[in-house]
C-alpha cells in the first residue's frame, strides 16, 4: 500500500481495498468504517480523505464517478460480477443519489482481451440464460471452446444503463507481462 500511494501521489490519503469474493456486492466506506475489514467487490465514498483501490488479475477494475457531488465508486469485475452486473448496481448507487445519468464517468481499466479470454460451453450458456443478447460477446473458436469479450459485455452494460461517457483503458493483462499480472498467463 505504501507504494501505491507514493506512486499515487496521496501520501496523506487513506488508501482502502476490499477483501474481493467476486460478488456484486458495494460497500459505503467512510471515516467511521474505514479500519473494518469488508467483503466484497466494490468501495464507494464521498469521503475526500479516503482513496480505493481495487486489485485485479485478468478482472476489469471499474471506476465510476461524479465531479459534481464527488461520489467516487471502484469495483471489481470478474466474471462472476459481470454476470451479476455489478457495474449496473453501482450506477443505481449514483442514480439513487439523484445524481445525473449525464454527469456520470465511468472508466474501465485493463483486463484480459477477447482473443485470450477462451471459455467453455457451460461458461457462455450461464451468460445467455442471464440475457439473450449477451452472445453477441461470444465468438466460436473450436467446438469445444468461444472466445469472451468481456469488456464488450461490461461496456454493453454501463450502455444499458444510459451512460454516454464511458473511457476504456484497452490493455490485455494477458498480452502485456511486463505491466500487469495475470492470472491466466501464470496458469497456462
């Protein structure tokens, strides 16, 4: 954490993470709860001393945030979030506080590409059975295996939501070793 924050340039902030189960569920961190340990896939403050953070392997960290009010939301979205929409549930948060759809910027970070996002048939059918039009984010690459585009599906998401300013930052954990750790790359 301490290097983070060096690197971060907030040396004075309080840097919070959350203990990750790829879920969906959004924890309200402030001054009184900061030192709790949580659980969880996401961190949302107001708190202009507290700084989140979100670690991740092959996953897409998610930022959403609001200059105006200065509510700030950081989420962890593995496939298990995307498949319970955890980006949806964290724009309601913000639509909740009467904060416009249109003063809304949500980012999303690196994570693992579509070429190296390979799934089993049981995998995408989990998907489909959720929402029809999620196989459009599904691309056959043998009879045994498709090809994911997650990020696709979590933008098709943010979308859904009536969110127009949405800024991707397109590296591919998988491809780039000398920057990011993936967890698919250290297994295969």
């Amino acid at each position: 954490i301490k290097i983070a924050k060096k690197k971060l340039d907030i040396k004075n902030k309080k840097l919070k993470l959350i203990n990750q189960t790829h879920s969906n569920k959004i924890i309200k961190i402030n001054s009184k709860n900061y030192k709790n340990n949580h659980y969880g896939d996401g961190l949302i403050t107001s708190d202009k001393e507290i700084a989140l953070g979100i670690l991740t392997a092959d996953c897409a960290p998610i930022f959403i945030y609001d200059l105006k009010q200065k509510l700030i939301c950081c989420l962890h979205a593995g496939w298990k979030g995307a498949l319970s929409n955890i980006v949806a549930k964290g724009i309601k948060i913000f639509k909740s506080k009467n904060i416009k759809k249109n003063n809304i910027i949500v980012v999303v970070g690196p994570c693992l590409a579509f070429k190296n996002f390979e799934v089993d048939k049981k995998f995408k059918n989990k998907f489909i059975t959720i929402n029809k039009n999620y196989s459009k984010f599904f691309k056959i690459k043998n009879k045994n295996k498709d090809l994911f585009n997650f990020r696709g599906l979590i933008n098709y998401q943010i979308k859904t939501e009536k969110i127009k300013k949405i800024y991707n930052i397109r590296s591919d954990t998988y491809k780039n070793s000398n920057i990011f750790f993936s967890n698919r790359r250290a297994n295969h």
